[in-house]
C-alpha cells in the first residue's frame, strides 16, 4: 500500500525524530550561528546609523540611505527600510541593542520593537522579549498603536478599513481576493469555522469532517465555504446558528471615555472603539469583573471542565496553541498542565491551549511540561532539548508598559 508521504511529512511523531547525536549537533548548531548573524547586524546597524548621521550615502550618488543599502548591500527596499529604521532607533535603546549584540534578540523581532521602545520601557521591553516570538512582538506593537489612538480618540484606522472593502474575482486564475474590516472578517471566519467544525452540511456528499486528520486544514476551510454556498450562505442575524465572534472591551471605553483602553476582537486584534460599540449594538454582552492575574475565575477541584468565562480568558492569554513555534490558533484544546487525575486544579494558570497534534506529543509522545500557563512555560522533547512559551504580551497579566 502507498503511503502519502506529504501528508506525513506535515505530522511527524515527535519522538521519533531529532534524538540522534547528528541532529542533536546540528540544532545545536543552527541556534548558535543564528546568535552569531544576529551579532553580525547589531555591528552592521551601528555603521548604518553611523554612515547615515555623516550622509555618507550622498558621496555615491544614493538619493538616500535606504537606497544606498539597497543597491550596495544587494537586498530588498523592504530589508533595506528595517535596517535603517532599527539603526535610527537602537543608538537611544541600549537594551534592546545589547539583545541584538548578544545573540539573545534577533533583528526581526528587535526590529518592531524598536518602533514604539521608550528611554524607560526599553531595558523592561529587552528583558522581556527572551521569551517572545515575533508574532507576539507584533501583537504588542499593533496594540500599543490602537491604545495610541484611542487615547488621541481617533476612529480613523477603522474608517479607511471600511474604505477599502472589496472582493474581486479573477476568472483567469479561479481565485477571489477579498479584503475585510476587521469584524466582518471576523464573522465570516466564525461562521466558516463553525460549518467546518459541525461537519458542514453533506451537500452532494461532501461533507467536512476528517477524523483520520490527512486532508489539509485550508481544503477543509474550502469546502466548507462551498457547503455555506450551496446551502445559501450564512444564516441571518437573529436566528440560533448565528456566528459568535468575542470582543473584548472596557466598560469605560464602550460607554464613551475617551483613553478608556483598547477593544479587541479574539484572533484578530484591536479594533476601534467606534466599531467596539457598534458591535455591541445588537450582541450578547457579558459582564464581568476580573483580577489582572485571571484567579476570580479559579474553579480549584471543583470542576474538570473549564468553564466558558475561563476559556474566553485562555483563549486572550495565548491566542492559539501555545507550543514553542506553533502558530495554529482554530480547533484548539484546553489542557491541565498538571492532570486532573493526579490532583491538577482547574485554574487559569494551569490550563493552556494546545492544538490537536501538540495535544497528543504531550500525552502521549514523551513532551514534558512545567511551569505556570500565565508566565514562562517550558516544554521538555523525549531527547531533552527545552524551549520556552509565554502568554501574548498584550494580555493584561502580561503587558509591558511602552509609555508613562
């Protein structure tokens, strides 16, 4: 019998692979040589912002130093722009430039972070970026940006969205391209997600489902868009199987102070405070009064299961599976990091979200877990290698102060 090789490649058992001595080098390795790089641009930032305090740049004809580094360093105006930029900014950030000297802070995330770091938030900002990736390092700036414009009071970000709506067919290539504001795109991916995760509707016997797990995720997602069409489309506002879309939002800030704070929509990010209180024109609110730390939601040995209020919160705290490196963020589970069965609490900092297949390495492919789910989580491979996870550095029990 064949065996689908591309569909096993994408879901190799853990524990069988990397335990060797060569591969043991080899990672051991590419983490060191990727310290080194990040070392090698710390020393090119500095004669950029050098070079560029001198316009050196004009000696050579360049109309500027972005230019200069795209012609002579032979990289893209995009790399060129974030080298300029993070030099510009480092010279008055020496935490976050010494991150990048050591090898502890790649450019990539150091990069973003550059952008909105202050005198006094950059030593707290480099400390405590050891543990982000560089999807969470966006998330933080995408927040502090919308907590920027909302202390201005400002709806201007949600208006051009609203602009630039569009969906556009190409006949030639059988695609569709559509651009979204941030809640509609939000509830069409609820309702899609939901059609998927119900089954779909089995029109012409095509169904959703994949108990086996080998039909890729976005061909999932395809069907069940073409079950939605068959079937009519989305079903209307006001009936039972209308999508649910969270939203996070201050209670100030949905009664009209301005500064209140920043709204969110879950997966998707901050949103306007205008398009906040439009939303919950016609929703479902729930109120509720929270700790920063999220333990007035604590059930101790009360329950196994955790409530709804605990994984709406989760779901904030980690915005997808919190595995070092993975970014699948639908169809995720709630997991006791100490078990139930051998005294586990239901408590929020002992739940964290896995998805399905980071669910099973721990259970049953010799991962290990320690740690507290609201701070530094570190998972432990069958042949000892560590990394470490941490919560999204916009959720509240987490945030780093960019500004006084």
């Amino acid at each position: 019998m064949a065996m689908n090789t591309a569909a096993m490649r994408r879901r190799p058992p853990c524990r069988n692979f990397g335990g060797d001595a060569r591969s043991q080098e080899l990672a051991s390795r590419m983490v060191a040589r990727g310290r080194a790089i990040s070392a090698l641009q710390a020393d090119l930032l500095a004669d950029i912002a050098e070079f560029d305090r001198a316009e050196g740049w004009r000696g050579d004809g360049a109309v500027s130093m972005v230019a200069w580094v795209t012609e002579e360093c032979r990289v893209s105006a995009a790399t060129a722009r974030q080298w300029v930029r993070a030099a510009a900014r480092l010279g008055a950030l020496p935490g976050l430039a010494e991150g990048l000297a050591s090898g502890q802070l790649p450019l990539d995330l150091v990069a973003p972070l550059a952008e909105v770091a202050t005198e006094e938030s950059d030593a707290t900002l480099a400390s405590a970026a050891e543990h982000w990736s560089v999807k969470q390092a966006g998330e933080l700036v995408e927040w502090h940006k919308a907590e920027l414009e909302s202390a201005a009071g400002a709806d201007g970000a949600a208006a051009r969205e609203y602009e630039f709506r569009s969906l556009r067919f190409n006949d030639a290539r059988q695609t569709m391209w559509m651009a979204f504001t941030k809640d509609d795109y939000a509830e069409a991916k609820a309702a899609v997600k939901s059609f998927m995760d119900s089954g779909g509707s089995g029109v012409d016997g095509v169904g959703v489902t994949d108990p086996v797990g080998y039909i890729p995720f976005d061909q999932r997602l395809y069907d069940a868009l073409m079950d939605l069409f068959r079937v009519g489309g989305v079903p209307k506002r006001g009936t039972s199987s209308r999508p649910t879309v969270v939203v996070h939002a201050p209670l100030s800030l949905l009664m009209g102070s301005k500064g209140a704070g920043v709204a969110a929509i879950q997966g998707v990010g901050p949103i306007s405070a205008g398009v906040a209180r439009r939303l919950a024109c016609d929703a479902d609110i729930t109120f509720s009064v929270e700790r920063a730390d999220g333990s007035i939601l604590d059930q101790g040995r009360a329950r196994r299961d955790p409530t709804t209020a605990q994984r709406i919160e989760i779901a904030r705290r980690d915005k997808g599976c919190r595995f070092p490196g993975c970014c699948f963020a639908d169809f995720t589970h709630v997991h006791h990091v100490t078990h139930w069965v051998k005294g586990g609490q239901t408590n929020q900092d002992n739940l964290i979200t896995l998805c399905g297949r980071h669910h099973r390495a721990v259970h049953e492919l010799g991962w290990k877990m320690k740690g507290s789910a609201d701070d530094v989580m570190t998972f432990r491979s069958p042949h000892g290698r560590e990394m470490t996870s941490v919560p999204s550095p916009t959720w509240r029990g987490a945030r780093v102060p960019l500004r006084r």
